[in-house]
C-alpha cells in the first residue's frame, strides 16, 4: 500500500523560507525510465530508497508532477529548454529512419549524422537554463543521458559526452565513476563560481545489470527476475545519489545548493521479456509521465509535501533561473514553483507525445501521437488520427484513480469538450 499523507494547503505559502543573498549552485538529478511510484518516499513496499527519503524530506516534495512527453530525448529537451516538444523541436528519439533499414545500419549512417545534427541545432536556436546561467557567471557540467552531440550545444561550460546517441562517455557516471562530477564541483569552487550540475545517468534505465548488493534482496521476494534487476537498478542509482549529497555535505557546499529530483519518463517492467510494459514509456498514461518533483534548498525552502497540485517539469527551468536571480524568457510556458501564489492559480498541466522516430522534423505535429491534459483531478487523453488512427478520447478521475483503470469518457462529454478546448486553446495541430 502506498503512503497517504495529508497537509494543510495553508503550509504552501510558507515554501520559502527566509531569503538569502547567495546565489546557489543548482544539482539537478534526474533519473532514466522510472516510475513514480518506485521510490521509499512515495510509498513503495519493497524498493528502498533513503537517500532520496532523505532528500524527500528536506525538499519541497510535489507528488503529482508530470513530464510533458514520455520519451527521453524530447523529454531532456524540454527540462533544459522549459518548452513543450512541437516549441523546440526535439520531438523524437531518432531522425526518420528509411524504411526497410536495420536500426544497426541507420546509427552509422550520413542520414542519421544529418538528422541527428538538425536536431542538436534546435537547441541552439532556443534559450537554455545553462546558457542562460552561463551569462550570469555560472559554470555547468553535462554528464549521463544527453543526446544533443557534444554537451556544449545546450549550452554547457563543461561536459562528457561528445557526440554519441545516448551520451558516450557520459554514460560512465553513476554506473562506474562519480569523479567527474566531484572534480568540476572542486574547480568551480576553486575559482569561486557558482555552478550547476546536471546528474542524468543511464539509471535505471536498461541494461538493469545491479550489483549483487542491491540485487540480492530482491531475488527472492519480486515475482520475475526482471522485476527483481529492475528493482535493484533503482536502488544502485539511489546510491549514487547519496553518494554526490554526502559528496557536497563534506565539502560544507549543501547549504548553497539547491537540490533537485525529477525522471524523464516512466517505467513499467514487463515481467517476462524485461522491457517496459504498454502504458509505461512511450505512452500517455501516468506511467509514462508522472514524477515526484523535489525542490531541497537548506534554510530557503520549507520542507513541506504537497499531494494536490499538479506540476511539470516545464516549470523547473522558471524556477531555476529565478532562484539563481536570472530574468526567465517572458514566453515559457512553466511557473516558479517556490512562489506558492503562482501554485495555487494553476489551473492545468498538459503535454504531448510523439513517435519514437521523426516524420518530418519540419513540421513537428506531423509525428504527434497523443495531447492530454490534467485540470481539476480530471485527466483526457486525446489521440491523432494520423498516427492514431483505431485510438478514442479517454478521460480519467486521475486524482482517484491513478492508474487509470475506469475511463469515463461516455459518462462525462461535457467534460471531454471543456478539457479539449483548453488543451487546443494555444495549439490546435493538423496533419497532413
């Protein structure tokens, strides 16, 4: 059973505590195909977790946070962009495949470089949040997931990966080193800088290869050993994270960081084959896009849980640049979620997901697969029928049944019409 823990709306505006004049270091973690529910925090029976507990506890705990897209790349995109998939660009994995290619042979294509480096090129022709602290004096480090070339086309001073699908080099923290982390965190202090790390690793992401310490337990206790490696990569990662807290904690650099946690897209384990189930990644169900979002700044943010209002990832860049004392472009989408007046007039989060490969990179609605909406504990899930064709309109009472199990879309069209508007109200897409 999964914990239930009730607070008074009224804490909400005490989410800041009192001010300071140092601007913080920002660490951003993000996790890699994870579920919302698979952490101690939010109430997972088995899966242990403490050192994001801990982080839970001290932070700003937003349990009903979305991703606007449950695919990675478009997903990583929008968090350091601020901006849904169809505003800049990045709306797939993958550039179109030809038909008939294998997938081995497309990688190391010139058709791929080419369609790989059009994507990369969006981010430049948008505002980032490293880019953006750049200008401020703040130095930044890519490392793990990161799928735009080389770290330093979304703006980041410092980095990993240089140009490879997933992240290349980039991908060996977490998993086998935490140093490069350490190391820039050490020179940017040298050089009295303040910094931002982003901490994406490839976890728990697959190859769920856990070491045997956090497999064991679980071998005997989850129903398949799929379940069972999967449960024991979230654990791994959970490690990891303490170990960069307890990193900054020695270093006395904690109470100037603002710490934050969300995933990039969820994760179901099939537990046969080992991949992830139907309505978990790729999808547009809560299990492809739900996340805790965790907002920890000693002494500037009040601890507090906050289980009624929906928020997005979309807002983290806002909150970020803010925090940091840096103007937001006036054009994103998201709010500042340590202003607890902004939190309150949301009425709605909303997103979009796209086809795994591109169609037409020119025209961005042309790969769009579903558009849903959250508003008012109600949840609709609008299909393309372009990409979609044999798929209907769903709609969810999501804030009573969170795993969408009883769609009540023939019970409820007025409510269907009225979360249609407001979902087509600043984009209404057509295709062909």
């Amino acid at each position: 059973m999964f914990l239930v823990f009730s607070w008074l709306l009224s804490a909400l505006s005490e989410a800041v505590a009192s001010p300071g004049p140092k601007r913080p270091n920002i660490l951003l973690i993000v996790s890699d195909d994870q579920a919302w529910t698979d952490h101690g925090f939010m109430g997972h029976p088995t899966i242990r977790t403490p050192h994001l507990d801990r982080l839970a506890a001290r932070s700003l705990c937003f349990t009903r946070g979305y991703v606007p897209s449950s695919l990675c790349c478009p997903s990583l995109a929008s968090l350091i962009t601020g901006r849904y998939p169809h505003q800049h660009g990045v709306v797939c994995n993958d550039p179109a495949r030809p038909p008939g290619m294998p997938s081995a042979n497309f990688y190391r294509s010139d058709a791929y470089r080419a369609g790989r480096e059009r994507l990369s090129s969006f981010l430049e022709q948008t505002p980032t949040l490293p880019r953006l602290l750049r200008d401020q004096g703040y130095l930044s480090f890519q490392s793990g997931k990161w799928w735009q070339n080389d770290y330093s086309r979304g703006g980041f001073t410092h980095g990993m990966t240089r140009g490879d699908r997933h992240g290349d080099a980039g991908l060996d923290i977490g998993r086998v080193t935490m140093k490069p982390i350490e190391d820039f965190v050490t020179l940017a202090e040298q050089e009295n800088r303040p910094w931002m790390v982003w901490y994406a690793p490839m976890m728990p992401h697959d190859p769920h290869t856990p070491p045997e310490r956090f497999l064991a337990r679980h071998r005997g206790t989850a129903p398949t050993l799929p379940i069972a490696n999967y449960r024991g990569m979230v654990e791994w990662f959970d490690d990891t994270c303490g170990q960069l807290l307890d990193f900054l904690e020695k270093r006395g650099s904690a109470e100037h960081t603002l710490v934050v946690f969300v995933t990039d897209n969820g994760w179901i384990t099939d537990p046969q084959t080992g991949r992830f189930a139907p309505r978990s990644k790729q999808s547009p169900y809560d299990g492809g896009l739900r996340t805790p979002i965790l907002l920890g700044w000693p002494g500037r943010v009040k601890p507090q849980r906050d289980e009624t209002h929906a928020v997005s990832s979309l807002d983290l860049m806002p909150t970020l640049l803010r925090a940091a004392g840096v103007k937001s472009p006036h054009t994103l989408p998201g709010i500042d979620l340590l202003d607890p007046k902004a939190v309150r007039r949301r009425t709605s989060v909303s997103g979009e997901c796209f086809t795994h490969d591109a169609v037409d990179l020119d025209h961005p609605e042309s790969g769009l697969r579903w558009r849903w909406i959250v508003r008012d504990g109600w949840k609709l899930i609008l299909p393309t029928p372009w990409n979609e064709p044999t798929a209907k309109p769903e709609l969810y009472r999501i804030i009573e049944d969170p795993f969408e199990q009883a769609d009540l879309v023939a019970q409820h069209p007025l409510q269907v019409s009225r979360l249609r508007r407001e979902l087509e109200k600043d984009w209404k897409p057509v295709w062909p």
